[in-house]
C-alpha cells in the first residue's frame, strides 16, 4: 500500500477546513459546492486511486446510533470479515455503543467517536467532523459501509477519504419526519457512491443491513444471525447479581430513546401482579439505565408490595453495562419491555420477547416504512403489544407529515399508556404458548 504522506493529508484537510469555514460564515449548505471544492484535492492527493494488484483491502465501518442500531448491524460486521478475510477493517462507532463493540472478533481497530451527532445540527456535525476525519486520512479507505443513514454519517464518510461510500438513499416524501437533522435525510445521497433504496428491502431493519452486502457487492449472506460478544466477566458478573432469584426469570426493561417509546411503570407493576399469581415462584429482574429508568423503578416499587418486591424483584437499574445486561437476558426465560436496545440485545442472545411499542393500529404507516414490522423481535419467539387507536390529537391528517412512530407526542408516555396490562398479560401467555410450540415469529395484539 502506498505510503500517506503528510503533504497529501495536509491539502485535504485544508479543504476541509476551509469548505466548513464557509457554511459557518453563510450558514447555508451547498451540497455540490461543498463536494466541488473538495474533491479535487482529494484526487490529486491520491485517495481516488483504485487499490494495486496485491494491495491491502481498508475497510471502515461507521455506526452513530443507539445500542439496539449496532445490535441489529453486528452480523454484517461477520460477514464483512468473511467476505473480505485479509482486510484491515476499522469500526467507527459512537460512544453509546462502545461497550457493546469492544470485544468484536472482526475488526483490526475500533474508533471512538467522542461526539454523538446532534440530530438537529447539521452544522456542528460538519465542525466535529472536519476535526475528526482527518486521523482518517492517514489510511486510504477503499471501502466504506454507513449501516445506519443520515446525512451527517454520510458526510463522515466522504470527508475520511473513503473511496467507495456505501449507503441507503430515501425517496422524495421519506424524509418529512426530522428525526436525524434538519435537513432532509435524502440530503447525503450525493456524498456517497454505492446507493441502496432504504425500506425497499425484506421484512426486517436486519435485512436492510445485509442489503448493503447484497445489493453493493453482490455477496451472498451466509449466516443471518445476530451477536453480542460479551466476556466471561460479564457473565460471571450476571450470574452473581442473579444468583438468588428463583425460577422462571423474567426481565422487565425499561428505556426507550424517547418518551414516546415508554410505557407507565405504575402499569408495568399490574403485569408482574398477574403473572406472579399466574407463577407463584416467578421472579423479576429490573433492567435499563438512565435517569428515567431509575426513576421508572421507583414507581415500580412503589407500586407493589413491599414484601414482594423485596423477595421477587432484583432493581439492576443503572447498575450494569450494555454488556452485563445482555449477559443478564441470556439468563433470562423471558423478555419484556420497551422499544429500546435491550429489546434487540435480548433477541440477539435468542431470548423470547414480549415488546411494548408506541405504534397505534389505525395510524397505518407510509408505504415505505412499518416500525411494527422493520423492529420486532429479531429471530426469537416473539409477541408485540401496541395501541389499537391514536389518541386524537395524534390522528393522521393528510395534510400532517408523517411520523414513523404514530403517536405524535415524542415527550411524555402518550398513546403507548392507552394499552392496559390486561393486554400485556394476554400477550404473555400467548408468547409462553409460543415457546412451548418453539414457534419463531412475531403476533401482534393490540
């Protein structure tokens, strides 16, 4: 592999410095002017150059999303290694998943990225950026892979001097909801290379990752399956703060990226009421990490009787990493709880799944995207319980844009705490039926 000099790194990341310098001062964005004032001093600095015969392959992969995003993303980086065995892979990954990617068998070098993207800031984006990408420069990257879209990873991805940048693109109408930044989500198309239709894909957010395998390199996948590599310190560490709970185990977990993703903890105690009558030696572990989950513990202890909770229930609330938690679920006979990352990590070490999600049956969803469908349990037995109605103020108007989650309130537990435990615990016995009979897909019940 050619050598990088430090004159060619020096000319690239002046450009970049300078092309930011502008948005700051116009605060406009031009997205052809920003890649026509770069571009060439990429070219002339060499990293357009297609790799030599006998040349090492670089590959990067950038994650900047949540946990339950880089749970769902873990096979492709298997298959990556696979696919490319004598590569050297580096994987850029923001300070929310680090813990779950530290121990990863597939990659030569792990990145941290110090500073999680603003969702409504693309301009500080670009500024992290030009200070951040230029380590990159140092190595030519032939191929670049943004499981996860929006258009400040995307500009990551162009300004580290990758060379073939792949992603997914959005079609015109995918990008009324601002949920990754203020401008449209269709907005980094140009910044990349390889483009894929996103949602245009299987029945899964999983199968959309493995199409950028697919249809980018027309690779055949050979294994679907999700990972989690967690240590035997983690396991023995679950083990320990489980020992005492009698069986079956099951978790309940709370979290969700929003408040919209919430259900009541005061509901969640009526759920445990049930079942532990149902299951006389039923025992409850508390999972989920935050101030808002340690506060939903509170409610939930406030809510049962004291004696149970001391007996049935163990709080491991803020108490134990990405990693301890997913050792903890595999211990587990059952999972229930929120839309969040333990729910994606628990299918993942093939725990059964019993999900509260936000999205009401009558908001029918875009034509490209169904949370319902693209976030269920992955793989594992699994039961979804949603609202049957949006309250009215959530109520799709024609002339309303569209929100992926239904509900409208993206602060508080709004249309999800219309679901009543009674349904919940409907949904739990269908999902133990569900297990018995080893059935391995999703019902939905609202």
């Amino acid at each position: 592999m050619e050598e990088v000099n430090q004159s060619d790194i020096k000319l690239v990341t002046e450009a970049l410095r300078s092309s930011v310098a502008k948005v700051e001062e116009t605060r406009t964005f031009n997205l052809q002017d920003f890649i026509n004032s770069i571009e060439p001093k990429f070219i002339e600095a060499g990293y357009r150059k297609p790799p030599r015969a006998g040349d090492k392959i670089n590959v990067m992969i950038v994650h900047d999303a949540g946990v339950g995003d880089f749970v769902l993303q873990s096979g492709t980086i298997r298959e990556l290694r696979r696919l490319y065995p004598g590569a050297h892979i580096t994987l850029v990954v923001g300070m929310v998943a680090a813990n779950m990617a530290e121990f990863c068998p597939y990659v030569d070098e792990i990145v941290l990225n110090e500073q999680q993207y603003n969702p409504l800031d693309f301009l500080s984006g670009l500024q992290w950026y030009a200070k951040f990408a230029p380590k990159f420069l140092t190595r030519r990257y032939h191929l670049c892979y943004a499981f996860v879209h929006n258009p400040i990873t995307a500009a990551f991805m162009y300004m580290s001097g990758a060379q073939n940048r792949i992603s997914h693109f959005f079609k015109e109408g995918e990008e009324t909801f601002p949920c990754h930044c203020n401008l449209p989500l269709r907005y980094g198309m140009n910044f990349a290379q390889t483009l894929l239709p996103m949602y245009n894909y299987g029945n899964h957010i999983v199968d959309g990752c493995f199409s950028l395998l697919e249809g980018g390199l027309h690779a055949p996948i050979e294994n679907r399956d999700l990972e989690i590599w967690t240590t035997g310190l983690d396991f023995s560490t679950a083990q320990d703060m489980i020992k005492s709970a009698r069986r079956p185990l099951y978790a309940i977990v709370f979290g969700g990226n929003r408040m919209i993703k919430h259900y009541p903890p005061e509901k969640y105690a009526k759920v445990i009421e049930m079942i532990a009558n149902q299951e006389p030696t039923a025992t409850f572990v508390i999972l989920g990490g935050g101030k808002a989950d340690g506060e939903s513990a509170q409610i939930l202890k406030q809510n049962l009787d004291e004696k149970f909770f001391s007996e049935r229930v163990i709080n491991l609330t803020n108490k134990v990493s990405y990693r301890q938690t997913a050792a903890v679920l595999s211990l587990c006979d059952l999972y229930i709880g929120n839309d969040t990352g333990a729910l994606h990590v628990a299918a993942a070490v093939k725990c059964p799944c019993l999900a509260v999600f936000p999205f009401p049956a009558d908001s029918p969803p875009a034509s490209f995207t169904d949370g319902l469908r693209l976030f269920r349990p992955y793989n594992v037995p699994g039961v979804v319980v949603h609202p049957e109605h949006a309250l009215p103020e959530c109520r799709r108007d024609k002339n309303e844009p569209y929100t992926p989650f239904g509900c409208r309130v993206l602060d508080k537990s709004h249309c999800i705490a219309q679901i009543t435990p009674e349904k919940i615990f409907e949904g739990f016995n269908i999902l133990k039926e569900k297990i018995s009979k080893k059935i391995v897909d999703t019902t939905y019940l609202c």
